[in-house]
C-alpha cells in the first residue's frame, strides 16, 4: 500500500511559459507602455497650455504706471548743441600778448540795442572781466542781400561778411562809404570805432546775430557755392576765414541765435520752429550754423537749446524776437560759462 502523498510532496510543475505566452505577455507589457507614454505627454501637453495661458493673462493684466498727467516739468529735455574748441597753441606763435583780455563783439539787435548797463556787450564785459568793444549795426544779418554792394541798400556793407573783410584787410572804404550815406550817427560812430580798432589786440571775437536771416528769407546755404556771401552759412564761412587768415591768434566764437517768432501776413504770430519761410525753419538754420563753425573750426554756443526757447521765451524776451534785460544777462551767462569757465576770466 503507498503512502499518501501531502500536497508539499507533490511534483512541482513546469512553469516554463510558451513561446506564445511569452508573445502574448511581451505585447500586454508593451501596451501599458506606450499608454503611459500618452499620458506624459497628454500632461506636458496640459502644462504648457497651462503656462501659456498664464503668461497671457498677466501680460493682458499689464503693471501700475508711474505716469502722472497732471505732472508739470521746467526742464527742457533736449541735447545743448555746444561746440567748444580752444584756440590751437600754434596760432599764438609769433602773437605777443598784452596781458589784457579784449573781445570784439560784432552782430545785430541782441548787442546793438539797449547799450548800456544791461547791454549784452557790458553784460560780457561785467562777467568775464574783459575789455569789450562792440561793433554791431542793427537790422543787420550775416548774408547779404546783393552779391555786390548798392547804395540803395548800405546795410549790406555792415552785413557780418562785409564787415570782417574790412577788419581783415584794413580797408574801410566801402564802410565809411555806407556810414556817410546812412546819416545815422550810431553806424558813423561804429564804423569810425572799427576802422580805429587794433585788431592784433583782440584775443575773441564774438559773433551773434539773431534770427533775421530766417525772418528776412535769405538763403541758406548753396552746397555748390560755400563762400556765397547772399547765403547764411557762406556768408559766416567766408567772413570767419578771412579773420582767421589776417589774424590766426584770434580765438573765434559764435553765439546762435534764440528761439523766436515770425509775423505773416495778416500780422499774426508763427513759431519759428515749425514754420518754413522757404528756406527752412530756424532749427535748420541753427544746424547749417553749427555745421559751418565745425567746418571752420571755430567754438560755437547754442542758445536756441540752451538759452531761450519755446518754453521760457516770455521770461527773456520783449516781442517775438527782441531781449529785455534778463534775457540779455542770460545769453552773456552763457558766454561767460563756455568761454571764460574761470573765474578769473581765463580763457
């Protein structure tokens, strides 16, 4: 009789699975796979959305402003237009100083009118310590009217080409000329004070004339003509070549003109920066000015930028193109501080 056999004495059997089980088993592992594959990127998927929505709401959320509306600024945000150059040490070479600081002033209304104790002229003169004289004629421009001299038109010899010509060859002719048949006794005094001038004593000349070329319609430069003196900029271009090739020591200055209006027709007000007489606005004469003085190496102050303009005009000036006297004592400021930023007044 056999003994009874347990469950533990059983055989075990063979577990070996088939090759079709195998198969079958390698195909269900590989299902559960690929669907989790599916769900990674059903989830990246979902992020990104996600993401994306969130940037968009907070960028179509924006940030709090600082701008302030009712806010109000005195400052004039421009670029001064400054182009301060010292005079070269080799055109001193052979100029023996005098030891006494002279500048020659030489322009229209801004020096012309109102001599005196608020005069520009003896405003620069008070801030810099220098002897001052002042050679300007006014209701004069930089250009000329004519190519050639008219007696129906003497102002043309007082014009800024005209008048250096004559300092810097010594003839006065045509000057004495237009002052005895002008007949005013301020140009005769003028005139008669220039020809007198030792110009070997002046160590700057200052130039300024205000904005009547613009406002007299005078061209403003001719690129086939640089040295045309019925332009603006070729009348300044040939006037300070002449001085700089009779006098090389003398250290040329150029102040520009201000801010100001022009009348049309009917009488009324046009701002001077917006409106074209034909030539250009009086930006685009300020920069053909600056551009000459950088071609003739030669300083030059922008006070139309730095000195009066559209937003402070009514504080410095008594019409649409006069000074009183804070806008004179403003543009000699200016000069002082460019030129002479020492306050012992050297240069």
């Amino acid at each position: 009789m056999k003994p009874k056999q347990t469950e533990q004495d059983q055989p075990v059997e063979d577990i070996t699975l088939s090759e079709d089980d195998a198969e079958r088993g390698s195909e269900t592992q590989g299902r559960h796979f690929h669907i989790n594959i599916h769900l990674l990127l059903l989830c990246f998927i979902v992020l990104i959305i996600g993401y994306a929505a969130f940037k968009l709401y907070k960028w179509n959320k924006g940030v709090p402003s600082d701008y302030d509306p009712n806010y109000q600024t005195t400052d004039f945000d421009v670029e001064v237009l400054d182009y301060i150059i010292p005079l070269l040490p080799e055109n001193l070479e052979g100029h023996e100083d005098d030891g006494v600081t002279t500048i020659l002033c030489l322009g229209d209304d801004p020096f012309s009118l109102d001599q005196g104790e608020g005069g520009l002229a003896e405003q620069i003169a008070a801030k810099t310590g220098a002897v001052v004289y002042n050679g300007s004629v006014t209701g004069t421009t930089i250009s000329a009217l004519n190519p050639t001299y008219y007696d129906w038109y003497m102002l043309d010899a007082f014009s800024f080409s005209y008048i250096a010509r004559s300092l810097a060859t010594g003839d006065f002719a045509q000057i004495d000329h237009a002052a005895e048949f002008s007949s005013n006794p301020v140009i005769q005094d003028t005139a008669a004070m220039l020809k007198s001038l030792d110009m070997n004593s002046i160590d700057v000349l200052c130039i300024m004339y205000d904005a009547s070329d613009y406002i007299n319609k005078r061209p403003c430069d001719d690129p086939n003509a640089p040295y045309d003196i019925i332009t603006y900029t070729g009348a300044l271009r040939a006037g300070i070549t002449a001085i700089q090739e009779a006098y090389p020591h003398i250290r040329i200055v150029v102040m520009s003109h201000t801010f100001c209006h022009s009348i049309n027709d009917e009488g009324n007000y046009q701002n001077g920066d917006r409106a074209d007489l034909g030539n250009g606005t009086i930006s685009h004469y300020l920069q053909k000015e600056l551009d000459t003085c950088m071609d003739c190496g030669v300083s030059f102050i922008d006070n139309f930028y730095g000195a009066v303009n559209e937003d402070n005009y009514l504080d410095y000036m008594t019409d649409y193109i006069h000074f009183n006297d804070a806008g004179r004592e403003l543009l000699a400021q200016r000069f002082q501080e460019c030129i002479f930023p020492d306050p012992d007044g050297d240069q």
